[in-house]
C-alpha cells in the first residue's frame, strides 16, 4: 500500500488544513508499530516513558523554533481557541472592577471578546466594524487603559484576512496574542509578549491540541479561584505538565511539524520567506486583474496566510469555486460571514500549489473578464 501522492489536492482549507506531505508520510510509517513499541501512538499511555518522552520533545522544539525563554510555560492543552478566550480571563482577571482591552480586527478577535465580560469589564480598545475589518488600528487610534489586566489581540484574522506586522506597544500591560492562524509561520519575539496561544490545526497540526505559552508570573499572580481544568497554574504544576490524558495523537503531530520546520525548512526565517514569496504569488495575479477581483484587506494589512478576495459577483465566486476544483484546488469557498473567496496558504501549502491557483486566477479573469 502506497502513499496516493498522485490523489492529492491543493487543499487551501482554513483549518483544519493541509499538512506537510513528508508529516503525513512518517505518521503513515509509525501508525502500526511506534519506534519498537508494537503499537500506535494513539495505543500509549500517557504516563509511559514513550509519550513523555514525544511530548517532551514537542516542547522543546517548540522552545527552539520560537526562541521561548523560560520564563514562559508552554502548555498543550484542549478546548481549541475558544476554549483559550474563556481561561485567559477567567485566570488574569482577579478582583471586581477590572477591566482588559481588546483590539478588534475581524471575526475572531470580536468572538474572543465574546466571553470576557462574564469576568470583568470590557474595554474595545479599536473595533473595526465601521470598516468591515478590512485594515488594522493605527498606533494612534488604539484606546488602551494604563490599569487594564491585559491587551488582546489576533495577530491574523483568519476570515476577513488581515495581519499584523507590527505589534502594539502596550508598556507594562501583557500583551497576549491569539496566534492561532499564523503560529510558527513567521518568527515572533516571544519576549514582548504576555503570552501567545494558538490552535493547532490551521498551522502547528491537527486538531485537539491548543499551545499555550504564557508568561510565568502572570500564572504565579492569576486567580485562585479557577476551577480544574480552567486554571493554568493547575496545569503547571501537575505532573509532566499532564493534569488529565492529553490529546497525545496531536501532541505527537505537532512535535512532526516542528521537526519538519527545524529540519526540512530550516527554520522561521526561511519558512517566512517562503510564505511571503507564495503570498506575493497570489497577491500578484489579484492585482494584475485588479478590474476583476477586489481584495477584502487593504493593501498594507494583507495576510501572509489567509487570501481572502471576491469576483464580480456571487454567482461567478460559485464557480471559481468549482472550476477550481476541476483543477485539484481545493476548498476556495469564502467563510459564510464574508462570502467571496478564501485562500488559505499556510506552511505546509507549497509553492507549487501558490502557482497553479495563480495561474487559475489568471485563466478565470481573462476567461469571465
Ligand atoms: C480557528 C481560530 C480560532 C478557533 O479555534 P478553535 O480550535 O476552533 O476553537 C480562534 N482564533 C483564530 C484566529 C482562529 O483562526
């Protein structure tokens, strides 16, 4: 039984999303038999030498490719995004009255403020709905509160496909970063930050396993009034960071990819490059036919990871969509809220695949032009 190479697509999905061919190939190679043990890694106990051991590793590749100091705990938990906008402030948030700032910049920075006022008061320190989110605050024009528990932020949204290259300066209020699009698609300092989390299955995996790195003193000085699961310090000072099974399948998938951008790609740098030169690709042909597709963003607030763009009308976005397809194009339909088109182009979308949709876009304009 081979691999089918040949029966694979382009898959532009936002997530879960396209994974390294040579990832798949070695979980394809471990999936009966893990390195001798005579079973799958999804057949190990947690607690077993084996496990520990591979979340061990996927920790500390984490710490390598984002440079993580020890000041920071990482964490591999469950719940996906979501579950991160409601522990972040039932953790930091710890007296009455107070307040945190959030920077809404599209679809999920909204939804992670969703969940805050059930612990404190909200503060929206921009709100990008006069503009339908199709670009970022300027330094002036975010309203932050020198007494706020934290500042939040989505360093890429997702769905409306704008991105952050410059981070806010918040002074001595943590910024804390919903990465869950981008993580480990370019270097981020994690030094400026209170904490990044992100789910994993749009850039850093598969689904069921939530990365968490968070400053630690801003654990140590959280609340103690947080239920089990919910408390980040329970997770930290449980035994090999395990406070119940992790998702050890895609803990394990995670440490592939990791291994897969030390070893193959050769790092954040060079995966950034990459990424800008197949953003650039899709960006190109966008504005080559600038009278038949109308980019989402504006020009300077462009995501590197999500292209999000329209034809003349929903009728010719269907079938985009479909013709798409025919060419092994994969899951170019828009998100519900915005319609259009969704080009999601993370790591693991290689630049071949960039070119063909390209080179499709091109067709499809001169075609229905
Ligand atoms: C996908 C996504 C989420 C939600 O993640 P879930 O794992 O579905 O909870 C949150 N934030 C951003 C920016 C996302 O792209």
């Amino acid at each position: 039984m081979s691999t089918t190479v040949e029966t694979r697509v382009f898959n532009f999905s936002a997530g879960p999303a396209t994974l390294p061919l040579p990832v798949l190939e070695e979980i394809q190679a471990d999936l009966m038999s893990y390195r001798g043990t005579g079973m799958s890694v999804m057949e190990l106990s947690h607690r077993g030498k084996t496990f520990i051991e591979i979340q061990e590793t996927t920790i500390a590749r984490l710490r390598e490719l984002l440079n993580i100091s020890d000041d920071y705990a990482v964490l591999l938990l469950q719940g996906g995004g979501r579950l991160q906008n409601v522990m972040l402030p039932m953790n930091l948030i710890t007296g009455p009255g107070q307040s945190a700032d959030y920077i809404l910049t599209g679809y999920w920075g909204v939804s992670s403020s969703e969940d805050m006022p059930h612990f404190g008061r909200l503060n929206k320190a921009f709100d990008g709905s006069f503009c339908n989110y199709s670009r970022l605050p300027q330094p002036g024009e975010l309203k932050l509160e020198s007494q706020a528990a934290y500042v939040h932020m989505t360093s890429n949204e997702t769905i409306h496909g704008v991105q952050f290259q410059d981070f806010p300066n918040t002074g001595s209020v943590p910024l804390i970063v919903d990465a869950s699009s981008e993580l480990m698609s370019r270097p981020m300092d994690i030094s400026k930050f209170g904490g990044v989390y992100a789910c994993a299955q749009k850039t850093s995996g598969i689904a069921g396993c939530t990365i968490v790195i968070l400053r630690r003193d801003l654990i140590e000085r959280g609340s103690d009034r947080v239920p089990g699961y919910l408390s980040y310090k329970k997770h930290v000072e449980s035994a090999d960071l395990m406070l119940n099974t992790p998702p050890t399948f895609p803990i394990y998938v995670t440490g592939l990819i990791c291994k897969w951008l030390q070893q193959e790609i050769g790092g954040l740098e060079n995966m950034e490059r990459i990424n800008r030169e197949k953003a650039q690709i899709v960006y190109d042909v966008l504005d080559r036919h600038s009278g038949f597709y109308r980019g989402h963003a504006d020009r300077p607030a462009r995501s590197l990871m999500n292209a999000v763009f329209f034809t003349p009308n929903a009728q010719t976005d269907d079938l985009f969509v479909t013709e798409a397809r025919k060419h092994l194009l994969s899951d170019l339909k828009g998100h519900r809220v915005l319609g259009g088109i969704r080009a999601s182009i993370y790591n693991a979308m290689p630049v071949e695949g960039a070119q063909t949709l390209a080179q499709f876009m091109n067709d499809f304009a001169i075609r229905h032009g």
